[in-house]
C-alpha cells in the first residue's frame, strides 16, 4: 500500500534505493574449517537490511493496525523444513547501504531501527521458513517478526514483521528480489529496504 507519506519519503530516498551495489560483492574467503568452508559447496547469500519506522503514526480513517487478508505467506510455513544456516554476521566495513541508512537518519521523516547484514543460505521456494530476528541479533523494542530467504527459479525475500504494542502495525510481503539492487517493503508505519548480492 502506497500513502501519501509512502511517496514522499520514496520521493527523498530514490535515488539511493534505486541505485546498484555501491560496491561489487567480493569473494568470500573463509578460513579452514570455518562454517563458510563448510557450506561452499551451497549458495550463500548476503542479507543486508534497513528496518525503519515513520516518525509520525499513520493518520486517516484506514486501520493500519489489522493483520494483511490472509496474513500473507506468514500462515503457510512448512514445519517439517528446517531454517536456512546463518553463516555470520557482516563486519561493518562490509554493508553496502550505509550512505543510505545515514541520508534516512538525517531526514527526520524516519526513524531506522535496524541497519544489518549477514551471509545466510537460501531455503527452498515455497517452504516460508525463515529466521526470526533474534537469531539474527536484531533486538529492538516492540519490534518482532521472521525473515526470509527463498531461492527457486527466481530468488525471493519475506519479512513477516510487528511493530508497536499498542497499536501493533503488522508488514507481510514476499516479493522476487534481483540481486545487487535495494528492494523496498512498504507500510504506512514502518518498512524494509533490502539487498541481497550473492557471495561466490
């Protein structure tokens, strides 16, 4: 759902959302032994995510409180999958939207929660199992929820996502994700800018 605040913040961040990796992937490198040396032979993927709350709470008539019809992919999971392998978090000097997180902090329309990335496999399409955010050490008050990370023919990214205590926005998005390019999850309250750049 595209608000009229939607667009204004898509409006200010475009240009950086919609720009490609400022920089290429480079190849990992594990040590022997390691847990990368021991998944080689799969794909990994880095994850880098921004989750970040509007700094002015949904106004107008629409509840934004109510769960999405159906609650999207979140009610669909395959209990008999296993979870995909967090091989490790990235080091700082490894995230790629850092000129972005830092315009979204400086324009006071937002407020960003989280700025993140890790290296991780990719479940199978179709099987909705995901990471829950405190595996991925991300903590913040009220904000709780699973992402995902699916790989078929094309490549898929999910966020099953509540933020708020009273009252609780809920985001429910799978969408396909090209590598190397930042993909936007909108909500009227909060959102998602994701990337994900394979790792060779």
């Amino acid at each position: 759902m595209i608000t009229r605040r939607s667009l204004t913040l898509l409006t200010l961040l475009a240009p950086l959302v919609l720009q490609a990796a400022d920089a290429p992937a480079t190849p990992e490198t594990p040590a022997a032994g390691s847990a990368a040396t021991a998944l080689n032979a799969r794909n990994l993927y880095r994850v880098e995510v921004i989750i970040f709350r509007q700094s002015q709470a949904p106004g107008g008539s629409e509840d934004f409180t109510a769960q999405p019809e159906g609650r999207g992919f979140g009610d669909k999971r395959d209990v008999g999958s296993g979870p995909p392998t967090v091989v490790r978090p990235l080091e700082d000097n490894e995230l790629q939207m850092s000129a972005l997180a830092q315009t979204m902090r400086k324009s006071g329309s937002v407020q960003v929660l989280v700025h993140k990335g890790w290296l991780q496999t990719a479940t199978a399409w179709g099987r909705h199992v995901g990471l829950p955010l405190t595996d991925l050490g991300i903590e913040v008050p009220n904000l709780r929820g699973t992402l995902y990370l699916e790989r078929g023919d094309l490549l898929h990214f999910g966020a099953w996502l509540q933020l708020g205590n009273a009252p609780v926005y809920t985001l429910s998005e799978l969408r396909k994700v090209r590598l190397n390019e930042r993909h936007y999850l909108d909500h009227p309250a909060f959102g998602v800018v994701v990337q994900v750049t394979q790792s060779r």
